[in-house]
C-alpha cells in the first residue's frame, strides 16, 4: 500500500533523531518517511522484511532525507539493545522513538486461542514496546525534547469479539504510555499515544476481508464511499498526527490519546 508521497524540506525536526519499529511497511513506513520529511534521521527498524526496509530508506534518501535501516526484533530484548547502540553510533542520540511493530492475532474466540499465540502478540505489541523505551531513555532524557508515540488501535479502548490477544496488546501498550507519560515528565519528555481504525495496509486488508466476507479484495477503493469523508483511512493520515505531536505545537501535548478513524466511532456512539 501507497504511503504518500515525501518530500523533504520542513526543518520542524530538523536536528532530532527517530526510532520507528516496524518502520518499513505499512503505517510504519509512512511514519518514517514524514519524520525525515520533517527533517529527523530516521532508523527504520524492521524484523523481516529488509527488501521493504531498504525500499523506505531508498525513498527517504531520494527525496533528500536521511536514514538507516536496522534489523531486530521487539521481542528481543538482546537483539533491541544491540540495534540500539547501533543506531545512536551511526545517526546520534535518539530523541523520538515511535512504538509501531505489531502483528494481528488469528481471529480466534477465547476459548479457541492458541497460548503461543498470546504470548507472541502480547510481546510483540507491549513487551517489545516496553523494551524500546527502556532502551533509549536514558539517552533521551539528556536531550532538549524527547518524543514516544505509541501506535495503538481503536480496539485498545473498543475491543471487538475473536481478537483477545491483539486487543489485550494494545491496551497493555496504553497503559505502558500513559505510566510513562507521568514518570518522564520531569525529564521533558512527551508521551502519547495515536490509534488509528481501519487503515488502507496489508493488514487493514485482511482484517477488512474478514469484516466483509469478500475474500477477493485488494484494497480499500471499494469502502470508499461508506468511509468518513469518502475515503478509507491511508497510512499518511496516521503519520500526520504522529509527527504533529512530535513538533513545537505539541509542546504542551502529553498523556493524550488522538484517535484516527474519520469520527467513525463518534458516528456510532
């Protein structure tokens, strides 16, 4: 799925340095290519997929923009550590980290769910998280400003039937930015969290073939006109609130929770 188009020439994070995990696809490769548009350098982590990684850096340097991709995944608190001093050695001390990586649980009731299954979505959404603030915030707290956005989900605060682990991982993540909203600001440092609905990814949709029974769709064109405002959610629609929260005009912005659904959960209210 189309991230966007980037163009660099904003300096509103001129100066700073970005963590994205799960930077390479999707929501989160549309978040890396706004930070650098806004002028950061951005390590774009990634678990698998490097040929996506690559092709997001090769985008964000293109365009004039600079970043590193870096393989580890969240669930790993060795392997998180290692990238992570990686990182700071190559592009400087990080000062915005957005919590992105995440993975869709199978659909199964409670009663049908795997163990295996909820450990491995609960530690990819929460514990994976946990793991990289942990890891950077000694550094940031030495800086001017520092920034963690949480990608979470509607379904952190609404869970639907037969998600279990995904909902459980993303109001865990909740709750992880909102204590670290109180312990870090002494030190400066903003925490939020954006939750978005259903967004046109590889992800979204699944999830949407299996709302809708078509399991012939292949984008969300055909939702368009049943979607707020006449278009289905893209993944730039996510990164814009994320990197608004990030800049001066969010200076006085912490412990907040912006969700990004078109108002379609207020419609139903």
């Amino acid at each position: 799925m189309g991230s966007g188009a980037v163009s660099v020439g904003s300096d509103r994070l001129a100066g700073r340095v970005a963590l994205v995990t799960g930077g390479g696809r999707g929501i989160g490769r549309a978040i890396s290519e706004q930070l650098a548009a806004a002028g950061a350098a951005v390590a774009v982590n990634y678990r698998r997929d490097a040929d996506a990684a690559a092709e997001t850096v090769a985008t964000i340097e293109t365009a004039g923009g600079r970043a590193v991709a870096y393989a580890a995944s969240v669930d790993d608190a060795e392997a998180m550590a290692a990238m992570v001093t990686t990182a700071v050695a190559e592009l400087g001390p990080i000062d915005l980290l957005v919590c992105n990586a995440g993975i869709a649980s199978r659909g199964q009731s409670v009663a049908d769910t795997d163990p295996d299954e909820l450990v491995r979505v609960l530690h990819t959404h929460a514990v994976g998280a946990h793991h990289a603030c942990r890891l950077v915030l000694p550094g940031m707290r030495t800086r001017p400003r520092g920034d963690i956005v949480m990608i979470s989900s509607v379904a952190g605060a609404s869970p639907g039937p037969n998600g279990a682990p995904y909902n459980m991982g993303k109001a865990a993540l909740e709750a992880l930015a909102m204590t670290l909203a109180k312990e870090e600001l002494r030190n400066g440092i903003h925490v939020n969290v954006v939750a978005p609905g259903l967004v046109e990814t590889d992800m979204g949709v699944r999830l949407a073939r299996a709302i809708t029974g078509n399991r012939d769709l292949q984008d969300l064109r055909g939702l368009d006109a049943s979607s707020p405002f006449g278009r289905a959610c893209q993944p730039s629609d996510v990164a814009n609130a994320v990197v608004w929260l990030c800049t001066d005009g969010a200076g006085y912005v912490t412990g907040q929770r912006i969700t990004v659904d078109g108002g379609a959960g207020s419609a139903r209210a």
